[in-house]
C-alpha cells in the first residue's frame, strides 16, 4: 500500500474523525501528523493528496495545510481547496 499523501510505503494509519476513516500514511507523513519534523519539502505532496476524492484524505490535507498557511505555497493551495 501507498501512503495517501506521498505516496510512499505505509507505516500506519491515523483516524480521521467524525466519521472514523482511517487514512494510510507513511512513517515521514505519520511523525509528521503527530508534530514530529519532517524534511524539507515534504509537505508539498499536500497539494496534489488534496485533491483525492475520500474525504478523510481531504479533511487531513486541509488540517495539515493550515498548520503551514503562514508559508505561500500552503496558503495557495488553501484558496483553491473547496470542502
């Protein structure tokens, strides 16, 4: 299995809520959701995961996304993101 925001190899999930959907990520993006440093660059592979059509990838790209809305290309990204 992919990752669901990278595309790398899955290390585990996170729960996404209200609706309990688990999102499949891997050990980078999962210590990354969890508030560990990721490299740099990383999280642009938000851009192209927000668009997946399961919802609980959309809402995690959107969480993710604002974390970082302080940056261009986060904020970018956030104006074209419609859920």
């Amino acid at each position: 299995m992919e990752c669901e925001i990278c595309g790398d190899d899955v290390a585990g999930s996170v729960r996404m809520d209200p609706k309990p959907e688990d999102v499949q990520l891997c050990a980078t993006c999962l210590g990354g959701v969890q508030g560990h440093d990721v490299p740099q660059g990383h999280w642009m592979s938000l851009t192209t995961a927000m668009w997946s059509d399961r919802a609980a990838v959309q809402v995690l790209c959107w969480r993710m996304l604002n974390r970082f809305r302080d940056q261009g290309w986060a904020a970018d990204a956030l104006d074209m993101l419609f859920l």
